[in-house]
C-alpha cells in the first residue's frame, strides 16, 4: 500500500507543480516539486536494508570502511568481494556516513540524488516534454529498479541532466557533469554515444546526409549484436586493452532465460513499435524531438539487451538509452500529437498500462533481485 500511495502522490505533485510553474509561481512549484521527491526517496530510504542486493554489496560495506578507517586508507582499501568502487561513490558515501552512521540515511541521500537530476532534466525540458508523465515512466520503469542499482541509477540521471547542457552547446558544464557520472559509475563512459547521436542531430548538415550516418549506425549495431563475441575476442586476445579487472565481463556464458527476461524483451520491443508509429505520424513541426534520435537509443538498448543473453550485465548498459528514448518519446507526445486528440490519449494510456503490467510483474510477482518488500497472500500465491 506505502508503493501505491507513493506511485500516486509522486506523479501528482508534479502534475501540480508543473502547473504552477505555467502560472509563475515559482515558488509554489519547487513546493510540489520537493514533495513529488521527497516522498519516493523517504520511502527508498526507510526500506529494510536487504530490499535491493546492491546496499549489502555497496553502501553497507562502504560505510563500515568509511567509519573505521581514515579517507586516505578508505580510497584504497577494497570495499567488497569486487574490491573496485569508483572514487566519487567512495567520497559521497564516505561525506554520508560521517554525517550518519545509518544506512538507510545514505539511501534516502541516494535515492534522493537521482530522482533530483530526473526532475531537473523534466524541468529543463519542460518545454518539450510533460514532467508529469516523465515522473510516471520514472516511477514505474526505474524507481524499484533503482534499489540495486543505486550507483548506476545515480549515474544515469546525471548523464541524463547533462544532455540539456549539451544540447544548448554548453560542453563545459557537459563536460564536469559526464566526468562526474563516470566517478559514480565507470559504465557512464557509453553515453558518449548520446552524445555523438544528439550532435549529428543538432548539426546544419542535410536531411539526407543525417539518414545516410543514422543508416550506418544502424548497421553498426546490427553486426555488433551479430558479431560481439567475436570483437570481444579479437580486443581481448590480440589487442590486450583491458585491464584485468574488466576480463570478467568478456567471460562468454549463455545466462538462465527467465520470465522477466521474456517480459522485458517484450516491453522493448512495444516501444520501438511506437517509436516507429511516432516517426510515421507524429506532426514533425509541432515534435521538438528528431524522431530518429528517439528510435536508435531505443534500438541501442535493444542491441545491448540481446548481447546479454551471451554474457550478464550487459543490459545494464543500454539503460542510458532507454530511459532518455522514453523520456524523449512518451511525454513528447502531446507536442507531436496536439492535432489528435484521441491518439495522443491512446499512445500515452497505452503506454502507462504496458509500464504498469511490466512493474507488477517485475517487481510485486517476480520479486526482482529481492525488491519488493511487501507480499501479500495473493502475490505469494501468484509467485
């Protein structure tokens, strides 16, 4: 019941703030926006610290080390059985454990982090995109996911925010922000992409030329998808690049196929489905959006995903491309469809529901890597 109400009220007060950020009333609006965030992240932070696997492998440990040791020996002391945390994760929790000792406290913080840079990317972009349905997808496709990814979550949202720097060509600020994201979470450094796709966008050069360079990233990702073992082979045991900390993720193993598995191969496949709808009859005046860009970050978490069904933890990569592709594509949609008022309700209901139907599975049912909580009868029956 506690997810419930936070799923409602988040949403809501966003709703309302973005309402009185149209009237003017500033002041007002960051209320509600500080509501809309403060609820998810009390309620992130006050969970039982075994909800999520991350905060016994990552915050745990780190905060012992952090209180037991002095900053010098802590940097460089392993954290857990992986050893390896990247430093700007070891500063922020090592800031947090000397301000409490608690747990939860620097998952409240950390929570709190991400949804923080969500929200600031919604407002930066309000323009262009409904804050409100960004907090939906927020809250039903990353908020529970984003109990064992604390750091990568943290990461994404900063690379996130950083794009509205980047699209207005402040590359400095871009810079410090994608700098940081990769100190939270080395994986980071794979937005680079984003970065070159957003730039092409952006550039004076002609359609055609923008399709031709689209065309050939496409093609790229097809024969990466078809084809990565084997460049993983010959960059590992010709061209010996990687440290020896990253090996284990070139080690190829086909993981157990699971439900949750099928279900977010579905769920990736709907959305290119309505990327596609969007990129044929969507109003490209009224869409501030290029449609394409929307389509290969979607098409670029799919790649990954597939990968992953040869070596574990690859998905994870392609969440930088998903959640900017739908925060992107669904809350744009009231721009490219203003003309049709019954499609723009269809698509984005649609949506909500698909979202909704992939978290009760995910999460309440499936239980993934031990997120959910709370269990009633009927859930226990149904897992």
């Amino acid at each position: 019941m506690v997810y419930i109400i936070c799923f409602i009220l988040t949403p809501l007060f966003t709703y309302l703030a973005d309402k009185q950020f149209e009237k003017g009333n500033k002041i007002n609006g960051l209320l509600f926006m500080f509501l809309a965030l403060l609820i998810p992240s009390l309620v992130a932070g006050f969970r039982a610290t075994n909800v999520g696997r991350d905060s016994g492998a990552y915050v745990t440990p780190a905060i012992n080390n952090a209180l037991s040791m002095d900053f010098k020996t802590y940097m460089q002391s392993p954290i857990n059985f992986d050893g390896y945390l990247e430093a700007g994760y070891r500063i922020l929790i090592y800031g947090l454990a000397h301000i409490s000792s608690s747990t939860n406290f620097s998952m409240f913080i950390l929570q709190f982090l991400t949804i923080l840079f969500v929200s600031l990317f919604a407002y930066k972009n309000r323009n262009k995109m409904n804050m409100t349905f960004v907090m939906i997808i927020y809250m039903l496709l990353w908020y529970c996911m984003s109990f064992t990814f604390m750091r990568q979550s943290l990461a994404i949202a900063i690379i996130l925010y950083s794009t509205t720097f980047f699209e207005k060509k402040q590359f400095f600020k871009t810079l410090l922000l994608y700098l940081l994201a990769i100190s939270i979470h080395i994986v980071s450094v794979v937005s680079i992409i984003i970065y070159g796709l957003m730039f092409i966008s952006q550039s004076n050069l002609s359609i055609k030329k923008k399709k031709i360079i689209y065309f050939l990233y496409f093609v790229l990702l097809v024969i990466s998808t078809l084809c990565f073992e084997q460049i993983v082979y010959f960059f590992t045991n010709i061209i010996s690049i990687l440290p020896d900390k990253y090996y284990a993720y070139t080690q190829f193993y086909s993981p157990k196929q699971t439900y949750s598995q099928l279900s977010d191969l579905t769920l990736r496949i709907f959305f290119i489905i309505a990327a596609l709808f969007y990129m044929k009859f969507a109003n490209k005046e009224k869409s501030k959006i290029d449609s394409s860009i929307i389509l290969l970050l979607l098409l670029t978490d799919l790649a990954l995903f597939l990968i992953s069904y040869k070596i574990v933890n690859v998905s994870r990569i392609g969440f930088y491309y998903l959640y900017l592709g739908l925060f992107y594509l669904i809350p744009n949609v009231s721009n490219a469809f203003t003309d049709c008022k019954k499609t723009r309700f269809l698509i984005s209901i649609l949506c909500i529901i698909v979202m909704l139907g992939w978290w009760t599975w995910k999460f309440p049912i499936r239980n993934w890597c031990e997120t959910f909580p709370y269990h009633s009868d009927i859930i226990k029956f149904l897992q």
